[in-house]
C-alpha cells in the first residue's frame, strides 16, 4: 500500500520526532472541514479525535439526562451550556487514550470552554497547537446546504462536491438521503450566527494568550491537501 493509498502518512518516518504531547485544536466555522480533518489526523498521529457534537448526539441517540437536556439546542443551531460541555470534555481527556495527546474538533467554542481548556493543557504541560481553518462564506455556505445523509448508515454527501451516483440515493444502502435537522437553511443562520458571535472571538483570546495560530486556506483544496499543510505544521514542532 502506497502512502497516496491511505492518504496519510503511516509508513515513513514518525510524524512528530518529539514525545511532547500534542492538543490539536481544529478551529474554523460550521462546514470548515473540522470532522474531516481530525479524522485523517487521528490516523497519522494515532491520538484520539474529541468531537463535542459527536459526543452530544451520541447522549441524545441514548436518550440519557445529558442527552434529552442538550437534544433543543443542537436541532436549533444554539451552543450547549459551557458547564456541560466543559464537564464532558474533562472527562474525556481523563481517559487513558488522550495521555498522549488528542485532537479537539468543535472544542472550545466560548470564552469559558477557552479558559477550561487553558487551564487542562496548562496542568499536563502539553504543546498546544491551533490550527484555523480559513474557508470563504460562499463555499461554507454550498456546502452546509448541500449536504445529504443516508438515515441508515450515516455516510455524508454533498449534492455539488460528492453527489451520490443516483441522485438523492444512497450508493451503500439505496435508502433516501435526508438533510439533517441541523443543516435546514433557518438552523444554518444559527450555527453561523453563534461562531461568528461567541467562536471566531476566541481567536483574539488565543493570541492574547500568546497561543500559535496557524491559519490554514481550506477553501478549495481537497481534503488531502489540506491534510499535507497541517501535516507539514505538525512536523515543525
Ligand atoms: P458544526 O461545527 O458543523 O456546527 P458540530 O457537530 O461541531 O457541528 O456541532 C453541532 C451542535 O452541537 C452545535 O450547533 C451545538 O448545538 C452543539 N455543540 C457542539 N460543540 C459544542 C460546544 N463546544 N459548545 C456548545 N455547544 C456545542
């Protein structure tokens, strides 16, 4: 298997020559590319991905307390209390897997969650690393709109950038895509609205707090393109 085949890289030389730990934040707007990078960073770093929205539909998908007190929100496109989500990801980065390190996507998203997360990284003496991903409006806007679901197995589609083979079916299960309750036009106000509100403020935080911020152009490349310039950040450190 060559290193293009698994799209990142595993078989050469280490990614990281140090053992520092790493805290990746994936910073952007909704529809930035967040998901989609972490992924491909857990393969090359072999740290775990902390997804607070993964976390939060997984609670509601239980229907346990967390998950019936946050299930209004998320369909709304509002941010969750920062007490609740604070206490999630406190508790995900006591698991042993994120010892050595962990990728956050969608994590901080409030001044509070910075501070808590500050103070976390700060007690562990971990490197902490923000990547920004730098997307224009139109293309955030085409994709968080033209993004379909199959119901059944969960696969992520796009009606401009990856169609289906058959239109508006899935090539896995042949079920109906939908559009999910968060990606309505009214919910996308909202979730945009809220990082550019109480999110992309963050930013100035960080550099006050002489925090590195890189800012990566994710607009057009592919995501493997894009993977290669966090890729080449990485290998910096
Ligand atoms: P996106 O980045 O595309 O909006 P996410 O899966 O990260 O998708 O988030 C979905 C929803 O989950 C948000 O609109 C919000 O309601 C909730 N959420 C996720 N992360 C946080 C967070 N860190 N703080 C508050 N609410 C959050």
């Amino acid at each position: 298997m060559s290193k293009t085949e698994i799209g990142v890289e595993r078989l050469g030389e280490p990614l990281r020559a140090t053992s520092q730990a790493l805290a990746v934040v994936l910073f952007g707007s909704p529809g930035s590319g967040k998901g989609t990078q972490a992924k491909l960073l857990v393969q090359a770093l072999g740290i775990p991905q902390i997804s607070t929205g993964d976390m939060l539909r997984e609670h509601i998908r239980k229907g346990n307390a967390v998950g019936t007190a946050v299930e209004a929100k998320l369909k709304a496109g509002i941010l969750v209390k920062d007490d609740v989500v604070n206490e999630l990801v406190e508790r995900r980065l006591a698991q042993p897997d994120a010892e050595r390190g962990f990728i956050l996507d969608g994590y901080p998203r409030t001044l509070a969650q910075a501070e808590t997360l500050c103070q976390l990284v700060a007690a562990r003496g971990f490197n902490e690393l923000v990547i920004h991903l730098v997307v224009d409006y139109n293309v955030i806007i085409a994709r968080l709109t033209g993004r379909r679901q199959c119901p059944v197995c969960g696969t992520l589609y796009n009606v401009s950038s990856k169609p289906p083979r058959v239109p508006g079916v899935c090539d896995l299960e042949g079920a109906k895509l939908i559009v999910r309750e968060d990606d309505r036009e009214e919910v996308i106000r909202e979730r945009l609205d809220a990082y550019e509100k109480q999110t992309r403020p963050l930013l100035d935080y960080f550099r006050a707090k002489g925090k590195q911020i890189y800012d990566v152009d994710a607009s057009h490349d592919s995501p493997e393109r894009v993977f290669r310039k966090i890729e080449a950040l990485i290998r910096e450190q």
